[in-house]
C-alpha cells in the first residue's frame, strides 16, 4: 500500500483535518481500511475519522450509493465553523 505522507508527525490535539487528510480517508476507505487503519495513518483518533466519515457520506443515484466525498466532509466544515 502506497502512503501519501509521511506518518512521522502526530496529528494535534483539537485542530480540524486538513483538505489533505480528508483525500486520505477517502481513498483508505474507498481502498476498505477500517477507521483505525485510517486513523493511524493521518495521526488522529478513530473516533475522528468515523465522525468524518459520516459528516461527508453523500447519497448517490438516487440513494441507492453511499460514499465519502473529501469535498463534502471540508464543506460541513466550514459550515460548522461560521
């Protein structure tokens, strides 16, 4: 499995993820890792990346497709932000 980044730097504690670290559970979990897998990559809690998870899942065709969408989870975000 090819790593993006270097996993050497810890995640700090109560920032938000980077658009960078969104692309990364994206394609971990379109790769099907599991959230800790994930987690250990980028640095974070697993709980973090299970609540990004659910934050930027979008429905596709009509509802019948669910997926994670970088996009969508950095969208919410700054929505949350404001």
């Amino acid at each position: 499995m090819d790593q993006i980044h270097s996993t050497t730097e810890q995640h700090a504690k109560g920032k938000h993820l980077t658009y960078d670290e969104r692309m990364i559970i994206q394609i971990r979990h379109k790769e099907g890792c599991s959230p800790n897998h994930i987690a250990a990559e980028i640095g974070c809690a697993p709980n973090t990346v299970r609540n990004e998870l659910r934050r930027g899942t979008i429905d596709l065709y009509n509802g019948h497709v669910q997926r994670y969408k970088a996009k969508q989870g950095q969208q919410v975000c700054e929505q949350i932000r404001m």
